[in-house]
C-alpha cells in the first residue's frame, strides 16, 4: 500500500467529482481517498466521492494498493490540490 495527502484547492463536487471518478476509473489499482476524520470512500464511485463532501481547503489522504500507479494517481489529483511532504 502507498499513500499520500494532498490540500485540495477546489471541491470535489459536482463536475470535479465526475471528472475524478471518470479517470480513475481507468486505472487498475483500488483507491482511496481519506478525509481528516478517517472516513473512507472508494474513489472510484461518484456516489462516496459525493457523499464525502471533499471541500476546497480540506485535507485528504490517498491510499491505492499500486505504487506503480501512484503517479497516475497524482497528475490527476494535482488538478485539483497541491501534494503535502
């Protein structure tokens, strides 16, 4: 398992929530996304990314079974955040 946390600029609702699910969904390995409070939601479903309420200043934890995937995973999410160290 790899993770990492990004701060995210914009929310992850409506279009940008679309827009997520539709290019994760092209990548092979299961991913994660992990609010502040531990919730869990597969980041491959507009249903949990919608439910999450993902908003802009928050901060979300990645988790994907993949490392080698994992800078897929960050050029898409880099639209929408910035990468915590």
């Amino acid at each position: 398992m790899m993770d990492c946390t990004y701060y995210l600029k914009q929310n992850l609702l409506g279009r940008n929530a679309a827009n997520i699910v539709f290019s994760f969904k092209e990548i092979r390995a299961s991913i994660f996304l992990y609010r502040e409070n531990g919730r869990r939601v597969n980041a491959k479903s507009l249903v949990g990314i919608l439910s999450a309420h993902f908003m802009e200043g928050e901060t979300i934890k990645v988790l994907t079974d993949d490392p080698e995937e994992m800078s897929r995973i960050q050029s898409i999410l880099n639209e929408f955040g910035t990468v915590i160290p």
